[in-house]
C-alpha cells in the first residue's frame, strides 16, 4: 500500500461544479503539500499546510491531522484548472529525519 | 525573480554516455532538490542539498547516479553511464530553507535511446 493515496485517480467536471481531491496518509507528517502540474508539465507549489484550512483564490485546501487526510477543494471551476493535482507529505522516518512523499496524482479536466 | 533554471529542456541520448542536468535556484534559497517523475513511479525525490550539502541522498537510484551543488547558485545531476531506464522527466526546485514551500524548474525531459 503506498502511504500518500489519492482520489479519484481521473476527475471530469463541467464548468463552474465544485470540485474535491482528496488525500490519505499512513505515516506521520511534519506537512503537507498540494502541487498543481500543468499539462505543460510545469509544477506549482500551491499549499503547504500542517493544520486546519488555507485558502487562495477559488482554491481551499484541508487538513485533519487525526484522520491522517487532507482535501483540496475547488470552487467555481474553470477549463483553466484542468491539471494534475498532487498530494506530497513531509514524512517523518524512523530514524527522525524526513523525507517527501508523492501521491500518484488526480487529473482533473474541466468542460466548458 | 527568474525562478528556477534548469538546462537543458530536452536531452535525447543514447545508452552508454554521460548525461549532465544542470539548475540554478531562486537566488537565496537555501535548499534545493532533484526529483524524478516517471509514467510508473510518479514524482520521486532524488537528492536534496541544504547550504549546499547533500542531506538526503537515499532517494539516488544507484551508483550511476551522482549530484553536485559547487556554490549556492548552481547544482548538477549525473548519470553515468546513461540507460534507457532513465528516462523521465527530472526537476529542481528550491525553497528558502528545506520546510518551506518549493519553487520548482521547468523540468528536463531526458530520452535515453
């Protein structure tokens, strides 16, 4: 089982829906991240969170740290947010240092 | 701000030669990283450096693969002797210290014939 899951793996939705990707984890954390890749292939770091909720623009992101389980929400969705979404934990390993954990990823497309 | 360089932006290469990534991080930035992205394995973490020194190199797939960071304003990626396997997307990225947010490159789409 890998330790950062994601889903839905694949997400259609039409214009101006809200939107939710969600994030499990299995190990301890220090924090956790929501990336955006384009389908360029350029990354952006869009939250880094270790607790409660950010926000930025349409865009929110939720962390429960007893859960082990973060959400990225999206509101008022546009075909510009089409782009994969990764969840990436700050892992905390056995030894007490930590090390970043990627999940698979959600591609989110948006219809007009 | 100019934000992360990497270069080149393609490399095609056949197995067997030496391939060497380069990056520039966001001038200030304490840390940077290497990370590995392929269709199978997703986003990996390769290497980061903090101040310049290697601190977590257990995500280097083998021997083959080395990285160096000379100054604060440069950092290479090798691999040596290059195989097909290897191919895959490669990207820095820094931040301003190591649990900060980071910025990342455009990536270095890296065919290995």
């Amino acid at each position: 089982k890998n330790e950062v899951e994601q889903s839905p793996q694949n997400l259609t939705a039409q214009e101006g829906e809200f939107i939710t990707i969600n994030c499990s984890y299995s190990v301890g954390i220090s924090a956790l991240h929501w990336l955006q890749q384009h389908p360029g292939g350029g990354i952006v770091s869009l939250f880094m969170l270790s607790s409660g909720k950010k926000k930025h623009g349409r865009l929110i992101a939720t962390i429960n740290i007893q859960e082990k389980h973060s959400s990225l929400h999206i509101t008022a969705s546009h075909p510009r947010d089409s782009a994969v979404y990764i969840c990436a934990v700050r892992a905390i390993t056995q030894g007490g240092s930590e090390k970043l954990v990627f999940g698979k990823g959600t591609k989110l497309t948006v219809n007009p | 701000d100019a934000g992360v360089i990497q270069s080149p932006r393609h490399e095609v290469t056949e197995m067997g030669q030496e391939v060497t990534l380069r990056c520039k991080p966001i001038s200030g930035h304490n840390s940077l990283f290497w990370y590995r992205q392929t269709m199978m394995r997703g986003l990996e973490l390769l290497i980061y450096f903090n101040n310049n020194v290697p601190i977590d190199d257990s995500g280097m797939p083998e021997d083959r693969f080395s990285a160096k960071m000379p100054n604060a304003s440069f950092s290479t990626l090798k691999i040596q002797p290059s195989e097909p396997r290897d191919s895959a997307v490669y990207f820095c990225a820094s931040s301003l210290f190591s649990n900060q947010p980071q910025h990342f490159g455009d990536g270095t789409r890296l065919s290995i014939l």
